[in-house]
C-alpha cells in the first residue's frame, strides 16, 4: 500500500494547528461553572425564603383566635337587644328557668334605680 509524497506545506495552513495557549478555556470554565453555581445557589435561597415567610404567615395562634372569637361573642351579648332565652332539651321540654337578657347599659341603669338610692 502506498502513501501520498508527505507535503510539509499541509502542516502550516491556517487553523490547522491546535491552539498552543489552553488559559482562555481554562478561565472560561472555571468562571462559568462558579457562575452556575452561584445561580442554583441564589435561586434556591429565593425558594427556601419564600416558602420559609409563607409558613410564617400563615400561622395561627389558636389561643389568640379563641381570645378574639370570645371578645367578639361577649361584644354581640352587650349589644343585643332584650328577649326572652330558654333552654329545652332533645323531646322540646323546658329546662331551668326563662333567663331575660339585656344590654350591659340597660341593666347597670335597672341596678342604679334599684339598688343606687344612696340609703342603705
């Protein structure tokens, strides 16, 4: 088998050496793989934040809760005009006596009247 004559001029063309200098490449992948890095880092130190302050926002303190719906129930008793309660029980009958129930203003005058006479 023969060869084609070796031309020694194949051997200077442009492009047809391989680059002597490997730096650039060096640097280029040592800067992009800190670059990726730092963004999987930023970007899932974003998540973790966001899902850290969404947990903290939506706790509840059930004793503050229980607090708050206990002042508003004795806010709505104070306002409540006067009536008549009763209590029955499973077969409709009354049980303990007819309570009336009236405002906290109304009742303190009723008290004043009676009881607020100064004699004693």
């Amino acid at each position: 088998m023969t060869h084609g004559e070796y031309n020694p001029n194949f051997d200077h063309l442009p492009g047809n050496t391989e680059d002597p200098r490997n730096t650039p490449m060096w640097m280029l992948t040592v800067i992009s793989t800190v670059l990726f890095i730092v963004t999987v880092l930023g970007v899932a130190a974003m998540y973790y934040g966001a899902v850290y302050r969404e947990t903290e926002g939506k706790l509840i303190s059930v004793r503050s809760q229980a607090a708050q719906v206990m002042r508003e129930a004795q806010a709505m008793e104070a306002e409540v005009e006067p009536h008549w309660e009763t209590w029955t029980d499973a077969d409709g009958e009354l049980v303990g006596e007819k309570t009336l129930k009236i405002p906290v203003e109304d009742a303190a005058k009723i008290i004043i009247e009676r009881y607020g006479s100064g004699t004693n």
